[in-house]
C-alpha cells in the first residue's frame, strides 16, 4: 500500500468515528485539499458537468431508487431496483452508475449497488425536499440569473418583486407566495428546511435569566414577530419557564397561524410585521430579516423599534457571514437570496449598518452554531 493510501486509509478510519463537527470540519478542509490539486481537466470537469449530479439525483427520487436501496438489507441487481421502481433496466443502470460514481449511493459489483450513508440521507423527507425543491424551483432561478443581472447591467438586486426568479417562472407573485400554489412545493420546502435545523438551541447561547432579571411581569416577556407555528416561543419558554412567567407571544399572518398547533402557555397573535406593532415594550426575536432587501428589512425594524421601550432588548436571530472567509454554504444561501427574493445574507459590519439607520444598536453578538454560521444579534434603541 502507497503513503498516500495508508494515509487516506487512516482518515476514513477516524472520520467515520468522528463527531459531526469534526466531520464537517475536515470535510470542508478535503474539499479546499481536492480543489487545490485538481488538474485543468477535472477543474473544466466540475464547472462543466456536475450539474448532471442534480439530474441524477432527481431522476432518482421520481423513482424512489434511494428508498428502495436503504429499504433493502441485502446489496440488490439493477434488475431488481428496476423492477420495484418500474423504470427501464438499462435506463436504472445508468442512473444507479452516475449515482455510484459520485459516491452517493454503493457499487458492489457489476450492476449490484447498495445503500451507503449518504443514499439514507436522501432517502429521509429532508433529503427528498432538497433535491425536489431545489431542482424545481431554485435552479430555476439560478439558471435565470445570469441572464437578468447583464439585462439590469449588473447591479446588485434588491428588488423582492423584481428577481431572476420572477423572469425565470414568468410571474409577479413574491417568492413565497408562489409556490404556496402548489401543495407539493410547499411539502419539499417545508421537508428540505428541517435539513439545516441547528441542532443546538440559540437559548443556550444567551445568558436569559440575566436579561431577564428585571423584566416587568406585567409586561410581554418574549415576543417572536414572524414567530411561524410558535417553535422558537416554545424553546424560550422551555429554558426560562421555572423563573419567569411573563406572557410569550408568537405573532405572524392569521393563515400561518391557522396551520399552527396549539401550544400551552403561548399566545398566538396575527400581525403583520410591515404595520404598527401591537404590543408595546418587549423582547423580540426575528428569524427571517434574509429574506428581505434593506429597506423591506428596514421596514420592519422601525416597526419593532417604535414599539420598544429604553428596557427592551431585540434578538435576531440569522446567519451571519463571517467577514472572510464565508462558507460554501453560507454563500449558496446568499446567492439564494440574490436569485429568489433580491435579498442578501449579511455580515456584522452590514448589520450593524442596517440597524444603526433606524436608531438600533448592537450591543452584543452569539455565534451560537459556527457550522451553519447561526448567531444571534442583540440590539437595543439608540441613545438620543
């Protein structure tokens, strides 16, 4: 065995033992190695071709190939997938041979595959969402873009109602809206968000019984303005409830909040977060401000605002870019933003400029899962 197969032998061996923050570490480490000694073919490869890895994928969910691999104890023959997934043997062969070939599902042998880790990722409802609503609609618009950046003479977007994916599905409806239409695209994008969930909870990032040592009783405790089916007011009422007992509220549009679960101890408001604020002096915390250009952001910031007393403390709650070095990820979601709602994902020096022109400050900034670049920003009314 060569040096370098011992020692690629060595870090599959620890890898496959390791935490998943190491893994996700050294998988972004690997990936910087691979594209650093990539030659000129394979680099003109990968821009070239790897979009056929999406094709793949997809064409591989319309026929449940990951289901019928990860349902299946044994190694199964083409012919076998073909038969329970109904699909032409000699078309489910070469699908299965891209998808081996991209290490994404496990070749045996000659026409023989099973299911390896990644093939059960896919197989899951957040996998299915990623690849059904990524495909569909987001490429969609990704594949408009560079079209409609050179037609507006490249400036950077900022319009929610004017994006690459308006011109790309031909409509005037804002992004979500859209594709509320259609019950499918709202189960995959449902499904595929659980995929970037953190697993950590932004509660345990804030010293709360501090903030909240003084917190009039009489006063809302916690406010969640966008706050969708009540998670977030659940998770702050899960880590304070034994010291405080102030309302919690959860607020957003009367038919999000018709599909939400009723929770014990959490009000359920309907506001809409670009008109005056109901509640008056409170805690706020804002999870979607991304989806928003700056001065539709904006917006909703001086509503917040104007409702907060010298006491209250607002948190937002986003993914905030690092000043260099940005993850894959990170930038993905910004080019997202960019494709779909003419919004962008931004990094502290952006934020602080943003709130500092509605009279917000940030006092203090919770990187509470460096994975996903997750932070919570707390900002309080500026002193006049």
């Amino acid at each position: 065995m060569s040096t370098i197969d011992s020692l690629l032998a060595q870090l599959e061996e620890a890898a496959t033992k390791a935490e998943f923050s190491v893994r996700y570490q050294l998988s972004g480490q690997l990936q910087r190695l691979a594209r650093s000694i990539a030659t000129p073919r394979q680099l003109m490869q990968h821009y070239g071709y790897t979009y056929t890895e999406q094709v793949a994928a997809r064409i591989a969910a319309d026929l449940g190939l990951f289901t019928i691999l990860t349902q299946s104890k044994d190694p199964l023959t083409t012919d076998e997938i073909a038969t329970k997934s109904g699909g032409d043997p000699t078309l489910v062969d070469r699908v299965l041979r891209h998808l081996a070939s991209t290490y994404t599902i496990a070749e045996i042998g000659e026409s023989v595959f099973a299911a390896n880790e990644a093939t059960h990722s896919l197989a899951s409802l957040p996998g299915e969402g990623n690849i059904m609503f990524g495909f569909d609609f987001l490429n969609k618009a990704f594949q408009q873009l560079p079209a409609f950046l050179k037609e507006n003479g490249y400036k950077n977007p900022n319009q929610a109602l004017d994006t690459a994916f308006h011109q790309a599905f031909d409509t005037k409806l804002q992004f979500f809206q859209f594709f509320q239409q259609d019950k499918d695209a709202i189960r995959y994008f449902h499904a595929s968000l659980t995929a970037f969930k953190s697993p950590i909870e932004w509660t345990a990032a804030i010293p709360l019984a501090e903030k909240l040592r003084e917190a009039d009783e009489n006063a809302p405790l916690f406010v969640d303005v966008g706050g969708g089916h009540g998670n977030q007011c659940m998770a702050f009422r899960k880590a304070t409830k034994e010291s405080f007992s102030g309302r919690v509220v959860s607020q957003d549009l009367p038919e999000t909040l018709a599909e939400a679960p009723k929770h014990e101890n959490i009000e359920m408001m309907a506001q809409d977060f670009f008109q005056k604020q109901q509640i008056q002096d409170h805690e706020d915390i804002r999870q979607c401000l991304h989806d928003l250009p700056d001065e539709g952001a904006k917006q909703v910031l001086k509503q917040i605002r104007d409702a907060m007393s010298p006491q209250s403390v607002l948190l937002i709650d986003e993914l905030v870019l690092p000043d260099t070095g940005a993850s894959p990820f990170a930038m993905q979601l910004d080019f997202t933003m960019m494709a779909v709602l003419g919004s962008t994902e931004r990094t502290v020096s952006n934020w602080r400029s943003l709130l500092g022109e509605i009279g917000l400050v940030i006092t203090q900034v919770y990187r509470y899962d460096p994975e996903l670049e997750y932070s919570i920003l707390e900002a309080v009314a500026a002193r006049e």
